[in-house]
C-alpha cells in the first residue's frame, strides 16, 4: 500500500492493550458489568497487556461507562501495574478545568499510571448533548484551546496563575487525542502527543489520518516522535466457528445501533439471517471492517497483515463478547500470539 510496508513491523514487537466498553448483558445491570470489567482487568494485566482504557458515552442502556473517571478509579484501585485511562474522555462535555482535577487526582492515588484520552464528540445523541452541556456549539469549536488549557493545567506548579488545576498541576499526565478523522490526527501531530484511531467502528479514514499524523508530526517536550495506536475488534476461540458464532453478540449490536435502537449486549445466535437484512448485513460489516474472527492463527494472520499496512506502534483490543469466561479466554488467546 505503501513504502510502510516493508519496514516489517511483527506484532511481538508493539504492544497490546484493552478497550473495555463496559457493555451491559441482557439479563443483567450495570453492577455486574463493572464486576466483569474488573475481573477482565486483573486477567489482562497478569497476560501483560500495557493499557486498560474506558470509554466515555451516555443515554445509551447497553454500556455502563458513564462516569468514566470514577470507573478508571476503580479499576486502578483493583490492579496495580497496567496502566488504566480514558478512551476517551469527551472533552466538548467537560470543563477543561474539571477533567484535569480528576485525572491529576487520579495520578496522585495511582502515579505513573494513568492515561488521559481526549476526544471531541459527544459521544452521546444530541438531546443528550445539550443536557450534558449548555454551551454545544461553542465547547466543540474550541476543542484545540480547551485540550491546551488541560496541558497547561498539568505542567509546572505555577503560583501566579489565578486558575490551578490541584491536585494536577506539575503531573504531566500524558494526554492522548482521540479520533475517527484527520482532524485529530493533524491536531495530534500539531500538539506532538500520541494519537489513537477509532477504527473498530469507524475504518473509513483511518490510513489517511495516520498519514497526515505522521507527516505532520512536531515533536514536542513529552514526544519525540509519532506515536500511533489503533483500535480493533478481535474475538478469538479455538476455533474459527466457535468464533464466529460469538461474534453474532457484536453484530447484533452494531444492527441496533444501525436500526437507532441501542441496547444490552445479547446472547450470540446460530446465525443472523433473518435478523438483519441485506442492506443492514452490508452496513454492519462495514463499520466491523478491522474486525478480526477466529481462531488464534486466523487472528495473529489478519493482525499481521493490518500492521504491514498500518505500521501502528500499539494495538488496542476491544472485545464484545456475551459469555465472560470466552471474552478472558479471547485476550488469552491474543496474548499468545504477541507474547
């Protein structure tokens, strides 16, 4: 694709990490995914998986992340090395000064682990938006300031300033940006922080916005050089039926989100024909394009080739899986292709 490509990037050589929705299961609540989340967190960190990230979204009955600071509290407090974060933070929804009063709080209870992602939508739908926040439009213009203003809150105490960020202020608690477009790739590259694509749901722009992160890249006192993750669907089993069987979980909740009717995660079914329909088959795929099905050498042969075209420097995992013990035994399995 292009002269990446043969720079021959192997993935024992970049690093893994988990993006954990914290879907909601059919039949259960919000108190057992955070349960399950927990667990999924141990288990990865002993596997040796580098970050545990949580997304932030709302009015949406299927996934339980909130209050994604408060919940990256709780994972922290229940592990010890992995380094946990957001991805991302939703910073439109949020006074910059808030955001790094939680994060320079939770780098005081957890140093040198934690991760602040930051994106620019709502991750929400409007109406919701607009509860969220008062001012819509203006936080999203503002977006480049406001992601400044969060940077200068972490950097040396500064006395004289009239607005500190405490605890914050002096933690230099890494900021990523977060994105689907170019426009966070090219911010990214501006600001010299690393960057991460959500390409598990959103694939169309994803080698364009690492290009222009790339190319445009300044370096900047916390990053010398680019620093690119991408994040991807895998759902791993000994086999590549028993694989795709579980997968029909994730598609089905991708049709509902299609279909504007989000919901809990549901059990996997022998097969989605007639449940979907062509049209809907066709834009559930399409959305799912960098997802990876299968057994372990079916997976580690689709993740090598999207790292030769890729050349990203850390993969992230996300995992939607019903049943808990096959979702451990999915990141069991992609561990041991890195590993």
């Amino acid at each position: 694709m292009n002269d990446l490509v043969n720079k021959n990037k192997q993935l024992s050589n970049i690093s893994f990490s988990v993006l954990d929705l914290v879907h909601v299961l059919s039949g259960q609540t919000p108190s057992d995914s955070f349960r399950n989340s927990l667990d999924l967190a141990r288990h990865v960190e002993q596997l040796g998986y580098k970050r545990y990230w949580l997304a932030e979204h709302h009015n949406m009955p299927g996934i339980a992340s909130s209050a994604t600071a408060v919940l990256i509290g709780h994972i922290a407090g229940g592990t010890s090395t992995i380094r946990v974060g957001s991805g991302g933070i939703m910073l439109p929804n949020h006074s910059p000064l808030v955001v790094a009063e939680q994060f320079g709080t939770l780098e005081s209870l957890f140093p040198g682990r934690i991760d602040l992602g930051i994106g620019r939508a709502p991750g929400t739908d409007q109406l919701t938006s607009i509860a969220l926040r008062r001012d819509l439009k203006g936080n999203v213009e503002q977006f480049p300031q406001h992601v400044q203003e969060i940077q200068q809150y972490f950097g040396p105490p500064d006395p004289t300033a009239r607005v500190r960020a405490i605890p914050g202020e002096g933690l230099q608690v890494p900021v990523w940006l977060l994105g689907s477009s170019t426009y966070g790739a090219q911010l990214a590259a501006h600001l010299g922080v690393p960057y991460a694509f959500a390409s598990h749901f959103a694939p169309t722009n994803l080698h364009a916005a690492l290009s222009a992160y790339r190319q445009n890249f300044q370096p900047s006192e916390s990053l010398a050089t680019p620093y690119a993750m991408a994040c991807v669907n895998v759902i791993a089993a000994e086999t590549d039926e028993e694989a795709n069987y579980l997968a029909t979980s994730l598609y089905q909740a991708f049709l509902n989100v299609i279909r504007g009717k989000p919901g809990r995660l549901k059990p996997p079914v022998e097969q989605m024909d007639g449940i979907w329909e062509e049209a809907e088959e066709y834009a559930v795929h399409q959305m799912l394009q960098y997802s990876f099905i299968g057994s372990a050498t079916t997976v580690k042969k689709d993740l090598q080739r999207f790292l030769d075209t890729t050349q990203v420097d850390e993969l992230m995992v996300a995992t939607a899986i019903f049943d808990h013990q096959a979702r451990l035994q999915s990141y069991e399995l992609v561990q041991k292709i890195w590993a």
